[in-house]
C-alpha cells in the first residue's frame, strides 16, 4: 500500500468541531492560562509584600482595563476549569456519558464558567450597590 492511499487518522481536518470536543479543548486552555495567572498573582504577593508603593502600582495595574481583562481572564478560567472538572468527576461515575447528555452538559459548563465569572465581577465591583 503506497502513502498516498493510506486512510487519514481522525483529526481536527477531518472532524468538524463539535460541544465535546471545543469544551474538551478550552479545559487544557484554561488550564494553561491558570497557570499564567499565578505568575500575576505572584506579583500581587510580591507587592504586597515590598511595602505600600509597589503594592499602589500593583494595585492601578490591576485596576486598569488591561488588568481587568487579566482578572476576568483568569476568574472565567478558574470557573470553567473547576465546573469542567466536577463535570469530568461525574463522567468518571459512568453517568452523563450518553451524546445529549454529553452535549448538554457541555453548554451548560460554558454558561455556569460564565455567570460564575459575571457574578463575581457583580460582587466585586459593586456593580448594582453590592461588592467589596
């Protein structure tokens, strides 16, 4: 059998995308992006640690635009990496396998990653009078 007509493997040119495998693909995203965010969390430490000035200039980064896009970066990470994780640790129990309930519990990994992430965001930055 020459190259050419050996069968392709599955892959992504091959497949089209589908809830599973997207959710499947943003988890190690988020994973990964956690990752980053510690190194910002370091520096928060690290600030907060060096005294009043640098923890000042830590904290107008983190108030910033760009460092509020970090933030809700890493908050929406966090919320969907954990909500994926619960929904992986039921999939372990062998329930929630089935394609429809697969696909639905996939979208609703998305929304809770989303309004966790929304909710936080209520709370902290007292939009409608409320938050710290």
């Amino acid at each position: 059998m020459s190259t050419d007509q050996r069968p392709l493997s599955p892959h992504l040119q091959i497949y089209r995308p589908q809830i599973t495998s997207i959710t499947s693909i943003t988890h190690r995203l988020t994973g990964l992006l956690l990752a980053a965010g510690l190194l910002f969390l370091v520096y928060w430490l690290m600030a907060l640690a060096d005294g009043p000035e640098a923890f000042a200039a830590a904290a107008d980064f983190f108030r910033s635009w760009f460092g509020r896009v970090v933030l809700a970066g890493v908050a929406f990470s966090f919320f969907y990496h954990l909500c994926n994780g619960i929904r992986h640790l039921v999939w372990d129990t062998g329930r929630g396998l089935e394609l429809d309930t697969a696909r639905k519990s996939g979208y609703a990994v998305i929304a809770a990653g989303f309004f966790l992430t929304m909710l936080l965001y209520v709370y902290a930055y007292g939009v409608f009078g409320g938050g710290a």
